[in-house]
C-alpha cells in the first residue's frame, strides 16, 4: 500500500520501511508537535496529507535508538486505534 514493507500491530499498520524512509502511525494529536523534528514530514499519498502519519528520513533512523524510538511510537499509535481511541 505505501510501497515498501509494512508492520501491523493488533491488526493495525504501525509503520512502513522503504528505501525513503519510515511511515510512521504518530496520531493526529501528535502529529503537528512531531513535524517539528528534524527529518521528519507530512505522509502525503495521492496528493494529500495523512493526518496521523508522519515520513521520518532514513538519515534520522541510524542511530539504534532513534530507530527504537520510532518504532516505538508506531507500535503505540496502532495498539491506541486498535482499543479504538
């Protein structure tokens, strides 16, 4: 769906890996503080924003425990949509 390797969580998309990065599950209530960081944009698919996801670039996920930390959020947004939060 995103072009690259997608991981569920609770039956949820928690993140997609590809040569251009992370797609990232962040919420929306998260998502505007987020794009604050470094390397890290707006999803957009078709044209529009995904509100809720974020592209973090793959120079940010080096370091094991950015891409911890990452991942991490993405487990959690998934598992909060799955309890349907």
């Amino acid at each position: 769906m995103f072009g690259g390797t997608g991981f569920m969580v609770s039956g949820k998309l928690a993140c997609s890996v590809s040569r251009r990065g992370l797609l990232v599950r962040v919420g929306a209530a998260h998502q505007d503080a987020l794009l604050e960081e470094d390397g890290v944009a707006p999803m957009v698919m078709g044209g529009r924003v995904s509100r809720g996801w974020v592209h973090v670039d793959p120079r940010v996920l080096e370091e094991d425990l950015a891409l911890s930390r990452w991942l991490e959020r993405g487990v959690s947004a998934a598992r909060e949509v799955s309890r349907g939060r």
